[in-house]
C-alpha cells in the first residue's frame, strides 16, 4: 500500500474534526459570546451545507491544477479560518472563521478521496478508500467528544487550538512527503452533473443519502437515547461514545476489505441489511449492556463500512467522471446527515426518542432499495459512449 494514503488519512481527519467539534463546547461559546444556543448551533449547519454544496463546485473549478500544490494551499486556508475562528471575540468573527474553514475543508475532503484511488494499484482501491473513510468517519464520530473534553477544561477555544497543530503537520507531511500528482482530463460541471440522469449513478448516489439519512435520526439523538431508554448517567455515556467511535472507524477499513475481497456490489447490500437490522434491534437490547453494546458495535461498524465499497462502485459505473462522482457521493453523504438530523428532531418531538431508531431502520430500509435499483441489469458502466453523449447534449 502507498504510504501516501495515510497522510491522505491524517489530512482528512483533521479537516473532518471541525464540522462536529462545536457540538462537544455549544454551551461554552454561547455563554462566552452571549449568543443563544441555535446561533452557535447554525455554526454547525452552515458548515455541514457548505461542504455539501461547495465540494463537487470546487473539485472542478481547480481541475487543472497540480494536486499537491493544491493540497497545500487550501490547508493553508483551513489554517486561516480555524486561526480566525480561536481568536475571535465575536460571533460574527467567529461565523467568518466556521465559513473559511468550510470551503477550505469541502474541497480538502473531496481531493482526499479522489487521490486516494489514482496513486495506488487497481486491486488496492477498495482499501485506499477505506482508510481514507476512516479518516472522515473517525473525526466525525470523535470530534464531538473531543470538543467536550478539551472545552470543559480548557474552554472551548482549546480545540480550535489543537486543529491548528494538526493541520501544521498535516502541511508539513503533504510538504515532504507527497509527491506531485497531476489533475486527471476534465469535464465541464454541466455536463458532468448530467451523468446523474443515468440510473445507476442517480440510485448509488441516493442510497447514500438515505443511508447516512437513517444513520443520523438516531445517532444525532444517541445522547437522550442512552440516557431516557437505556438509563444510562454521564460516565455510561461517554463509554457508549468511545465504544461507537471505535467502531466506526474500524468499520471504514472493514468496508475497503470487503469491496476488494468480495465485490462493491455484495458488500454494499451486506452492509446496508447487517446495519438496517442492528439499528432496529437497539430499541430491544438495552436490558443487556454486553447485548446493547454488541449491536452498537455492528452499528458503529456498518455505519462507515458503506462509503468505500459505494466509492469504488461509483468508480467502476463511472470511470470517465470518476472524480465528480465522489466528490457528489460526498455531498450526498452531508445531505443526509442534515436530513438525518432534521428527520431524527421532529420524531423525537413528536413522540419520544424510543422511535427514532424505528424511523431510522425503515429509511435505511429505502437506501437497499435503492441500491437494488441502481443495480439491476448486471455490471454495466457509464462507459464511453454514455459520456460521448453526455458532451454531444452539452
């Protein structure tokens, strides 16, 4: 393996912390800067709506540049916005650091993934993916707790202040240890977007959108969860987070193994019906902490084991827009967290957090469907000749 793709890992984990971190000190920066807690709260949706919106609108705007000077200058703007965002004295100073950070951020992640396949061998790209996946998923389930942790003894500036070492070495080992990779050919982003009137590509891109979805009605809500249905106090909780994390992290490499192992194909349906049945059967282990924490194990696992082998199908049904393809895939993967949570509010409002974990299964439900959809008619691609179309229509 490449040993690149690990600093493709480091780079997409310090860059993944940010978009959850304000959850762990939202209380701390509203009390700090007067502001109610929905304002803090927005720092954490516009970012999440930024990275979903501008990725794939970046990905193309520098296509024809060199992939590690690239690299390098936007963690440099990463570095600028969270350097803004720790010594601000404002919520609006505070607001501008969240956006800079954000657009940095939504080109960063989506270079992480489109070089990680393009600089190992074909029979390595699953894997490549997968540990990349690992990156995201692990500053996603663990930015929260570290936010937490470092805010309730530091303040909440404190994590701010750890992003901005991360990401000097993060510039320090693309620096030294990269080589250059140059931009692949490219598409207009018109004529790129029109690839997703191709069946298996607009059905892949849901099922990820409806995955994700699924996973955050209860995830975003895990916390009242653990407390009002499985009893748990503080320290319970925090023990049910670190366990979760693990395993979510685990389960992004576990997914890269499977799609080289077994196939994009089986192991996107594996994991979508072992993770629909695990979320499901939370409701109902919570009597026994070894049970409940077994299936939450499966759940933490299953619930970054799809976007490897999704990244590789994307791959394979679209080779000629590879790189736009996953650079959607990611926003599809944003968009569902924010419907997700959305979803996962108004059920909780509605009747209790015991539901959410139902509504949860039956979206996820949806996302096999769709998968089956995407699927059927065999191991056709989005080859040549549909893109020689897609240009003509442009």
């Amino acid at each position: 393996m490449d040993k690149r793709i690990y600093i493709l890992m480091v780079v997409s984990f310090v860059v993944g912390l940010v978009e959850l971190i304000i959850g762990g000190i939202i209380d701390l920066i509203a009390v700090d800067l007067q502001v109610s807690l929905g304002k803090v709260g927005f720092l954490i949706t516009i970012y999440s709506l930024i990275l979903g919106i501008l990725g794939p609108v970046l990905l193309v705007l520098t296509a024809k540049m060199e992939r590690k000077k690239l690299t390098l200058l936007f963690l440099f703007l990463f570095l600028i916005g969270n350097i803004v965002t720790a010594i601000s004295s404002s919520y609006m100073i505070l607001l501008l650091g969240r956006i800079i950070s954000a657009v940095s951020a939504s080109l960063l992640i989506n270079l992480c993934l489109v070089l990680a396949p393009s600089i190992v061998e074909v029979k390595y790209r699953g894997r490549a993916l997968g540990i990349v996946s690992m990156g995201i998923s692990g500053s996603i389930v663990l930015g929260l707790p570290i936010g937490l942790l470092l805010g309730n003894n530091f303040g909440w500036r404190a994590p701010f202040f750890l992003i901005i070492f991360l990401t000097v070495l993060s510039l320090a080992g693309v620096h030294f240890f990269m080589k250059k990779v140059e931009p692949k050919p490219f598409l207009p982003l018109g004529k790129q977007l029109k690839t997703l009137k191709n069946r298996k590509i607009f059905f892949a891109q849901t099922t990820t959108f409806l995955f994700l979805g699924g996973h955050t009605v209860l995830y975003a809500y895990f916390t009242p969860f653990l407390k009002d249905v499985a009893g748990f106090g503080e320290s319970m909780v925090s023990v049910a987070y670190l366990i979760f994390g693990i395993a979510a992290v685990a389960g992004g490499g576990l997914g890269g193994i499977m799609g080289d192992r077994i196939g994009t194909r089986k192991s996107i349906f594996i994991v979508a019906i072992v993770f629909s049945c695990a979320i499901f059967s939370i409701p109902y282990t919570t009597f026994s902490f070894i049970l409940f924490a077994a299936v939450m194990v499966i759940w933490g696992a299953m619930s970054w084991a799809m976007s490897p082998p999704m990244q590789s199908y994307l791959i394979e049904t679209a080779p000629e827009s590879s790189d736009i393809q996953q650079s959607i895939n990611n926003s599809a993967l944003h968009f569902g967290i924010a419907f997700g949570s959305f979803v996962g509010g108004i059920v909780i409002e509605q009747s209790t957090v015991n539901y959410n974990a139902i509504v949860a299964g039956i979206i996820v439900l949806f996302s096999i469907g769709t998968a089956y959809i995407s699927m059927r008619g065999g191991a056709s691609s989005l080859g040549k000749s549909e893109e020689e179309r897609v240009q003509r229509e442009g």
